[in-house]
C-alpha cells in the first residue's frame, strides 16, 4: 500500500509525462539547435525522475514498516521553514535594487546561514565561498553561455 509520498509521487510522475508528451508540439526554431522545448524537456524528465524515485522510496519504506516498529519521525520546525520563505521574500524583493549578483550572493549566505547556523570562522568562510561561487557560476552560465540578461540593480548598476 503506498502512503501519502508514493501517492504524491505518481500524480507527479504522470503529470511530468503529459506535460512531457505535449511538449512535442512546439515549435523548432530554425535560428539556433537548442528550441523553446528544450529546457521544459529538461525540467519535466527531471521531475520525471524524482517522482518515480519518489515513489520506489515509498514503496521500500512501506516494506520496512510492515517488518518491524517505526522509529519515531524528527520534530517539526515550522518555524524554520517560515524563516526561509522569509529570506527567498526578501531575496525577491531586493534583486531589482541590489542586481543578480548581489542579491543572490546575499540569498544563498543568508539562506545558509539559517538553515545551519555557523558556530565557527571557518563555517563562515565556507559560506562566503558557496555563496560566491553559486552567484559567479550562475551567472557566467546565464550571461556568458545562455546570453540571459539578468536583472541589474538600479542601486548597483551590476
């Protein structure tokens, strides 16, 4: 018997695979080899995936609550996921001022910040470092590779 995830998990995985079958339907640009149904093939394959993962991981744990006791379930912190969609609020509504770079920066610091808060100078360094690295690597993928404009801040210029 699948549970409330496997459940989950074959909704997903057969809405992935409409979505994926329309996509079909669009049109091939003649101007360059990568079309409009390009990224949503890559985003609904993905999804694809993790549903049908998501539905083996149900289908195992299922096994294993049938052969023996159910450790108990890790508390609840719903405190801790309000706080984050904090933070991706305020990543949103500072990135038209800060710019891409910036603010991303900031976002995926503050985000990691929160989610494990560091206890040591080198904890905070290492955040520093993923933090720098995830906005440059985003950005020279968008910008320099894909030629995505991404937004500028009106306060930074950058």
């Amino acid at each position: 018997m699948l549970g409330r995830d496997g459940v989950a998990g074959l909704i997903f995985l057969g809405l992935s695979v409409v979505l994926l079958f329309m996509t079909r339907g669009l049109p091939q640009s003649a101007l360059v080899p990568i079309g409009p149904d390009f990224y949503p093939r890559i985003v609904l394959g993905i999804m694809a995936a993790l549903s049908a993962a998501l539905v083996a991981i149900d289908v195992i744990a299922s096994r294993r609550r049938r052969a023996g006791p159910v450790p108990a379930a890790p508390a609840r912190n719903y405190g801790l996921v309000a706080l984050t969609f904090i933070v991706f609020g305020l990543y949103v509504a500072v990135l038209p001022f800060l710019g891409f770079r910036l603010a991303t920066f900031s976002f995926v610091a503050a985000l990691q910040a929160v989610l494990e808060p560091p206890r040591s100078m080198r904890r905070w360094v290492a955040i520093g470092v993923v933090a720098a690295a995830c906005a440059l690597i985003t950005h020279l993928v968008f910008e320099s590779y894909l030629h995505v404009l991404l937004p500028r801040g009106t306060w930074t210029g950058m």
